[in-house]
C-alpha cells in the first residue's frame, strides 16, 4: 500500500528534476494523485488515471506515469494527457490547461483492451537492442545519452533545454555488430 | 460495478458517459452535469464486469471501446472552465 503523500512527493521530485511542474488546478491535481494511487493498489504499478489499463504490466508499460508520451505531450501543447505535469506557462496560469489528443497509438490501445492481437515476438538476435524506432539523443551541453523515440522535455543532467538534444547517427548494423 | 444513475432536473436529452473511476476529467465532467442539475447515468469502465481485459475470458461481452475515437478524448464540457 502507497499513501498519497508518498505519490504526490513523487510526483512532484519528477517534475522538479524535469523542469516540470504538476498542475495548478487544486482539485483536478487531488483527482488525478488519487487516481494514481487507487491504480497503483489495483494493479502494483502507478498506471495512468485517464487511461484504462489492461492489468497487464507489459500492455501498460507506455502509460506507467510519467508516461512514454508525457516528454513529447509537454513540449507540444504544455500539458500531459492527464494534465498532471504541466510546463512553466501553464504552472504560471499564462495557457490554460486543455484536453490534448491522445498520443498513445491506436494498436497499443487496441491490445490492452484484447481487441487486437499481441505484438509479434522480436525477431532480432538475443541480446542486440531494436533500433528501429527508437533513436539514440544526446545532450550537447553535457553529453547525456536517451534511447527513446524523442528527445526528454529537459535534460535530467544538466537542466539543458529539449533543443539542446541531438541526434546520433547510426545504423541497425552498429547494434548488432557491438552490443551482442 | 455497473450503470450508475444520477438524477436532475434537466432530462430533456439522454446522456450517458463512459468513465474511468481514476480519471481528474471524467470527474470534472460527472461533477459539471451534477452542477447543472441534469440527469444522466454512467459506467466506470475500469470496475464494471464488462471490463475490457485479456486476463477476462472470451465470454465477457465486449466492452465498446470503438465509440471512442482515438484521437480524441472522450467528450467533455467546453464551458466548463468558462463558468
């Protein structure tokens, strides 16, 4: 059993080292740590308050908060899909905190819900890293390395903004040939 | 858990939402219908016996996730934050 204290500080350490703040509406931010918690005791993982979840912890891996889509979601429209972490001009009550789209991909909600068929075993070889739709970032300021589709909100490191990121090239091969 | 019924004095239209019991919106939206005294009636998809999930059996009819489009968030009161 969590208690809500030790949700909402978590919540609020994530935030902070992201450059992130958690809503300012009071009670939508009471709502959503809530529902946080309640998942968190039905499931055994804090999945999101406004997605269903499966109960099944690989179908819901992408939306355990801070979700896959939260980095991406608060740099595009200010808040995340359930509005629990919002950037400066939202915490600042300068843009007003408003349903977004869903980011998550129909075919992983589709699956959660057992209406689609599971995603086909990986067919690369044991111990290699699929590389196909992740991509490596890394920080110019201070070199930290992200492997994920896009680039973190903030640099957890050094604090460095989202711009700051760039790109490595490299190739299928690389993995194959030197992570196996 | 199944259908909930809110009563109010505003019927002139059926409504009836599909919830999560978690979500901060889902209860923004049951709390502004409460407010403008209409009735309405809900399912919290996450308790229901109809929950949509792989570890229920074949059996268990099936949940109507196809009336939420994917794009968009289940619908909810604009005025809401005009009030």
């Amino acid at each position: 059993m969590t208690t809500l204290d030790e949700v909402k500080r978590k919540a609020e350490q994530d935030a902070k080292s992201r450059g992130m703040y958690l809503t300012p509406d009071e009670s939508l931010l009471k709502n959503l740590l809530e529902g946080l918690k309640e998942n968190e005791d039905r499931y055994g993982y804090s999945s999101c308050p406004c997605r269903i979840a499966s109960g099944a912890f690989d179908l819901d891996r992408d939306i355990i908060c801070p979700c896959d889509y939260r980095d991406p979601d608060v740099a595009e429209y200010g808040t995340c899909y359930c509005c629990l972490y919002v950037d400066q001009e939202a915490h600042e009550g300068k843009k007003e905190a408003k349903p977004i789209p869903e980011r998550r991909p129909t075919d992983k909600q589709m699956r959660g819900l057992g209406m689609e068929e599971p995603e086909p075993k990986e067919t690369t070889p044991k111990g290699s890293i699929n590389a196909t739709d992740r991509i490596l970032f890394y920080c110019k300021q201070c070199g930290y390395v992200v492997f994920r589709d896009e680039p973190p909100y903030m640099c957890p490191i050094c604090r460095a903004k989202r711009e700051m990121f760039q790109e490595i090239v490299t190739t299928q091969g690389y993995y194959t040939r030197n992570l196996t | 858990m199944n259908t909930v019924k809110v009563e109010g004095k505003n019927k002139k239209n059926k409504v009836f939402l599909y919830t999560l019991s978690t979500c901060g919106w889902c209860k923004m939206t049951k709390q502004y219908l409460k407010d403008n005294d209409t009735a309405y009636e809900y399912l919290d998809v996450d308790r229901s016996s109809r929950r949509p999930s792989r570890t229920l059996n074949a059996e268990t009819p099936p949940w109507p996730s196809r009336l939420l489009s994917s794009t968009t968030r289940p619908s909810y009161p604009d005025s809401r934050r005009t009030q």
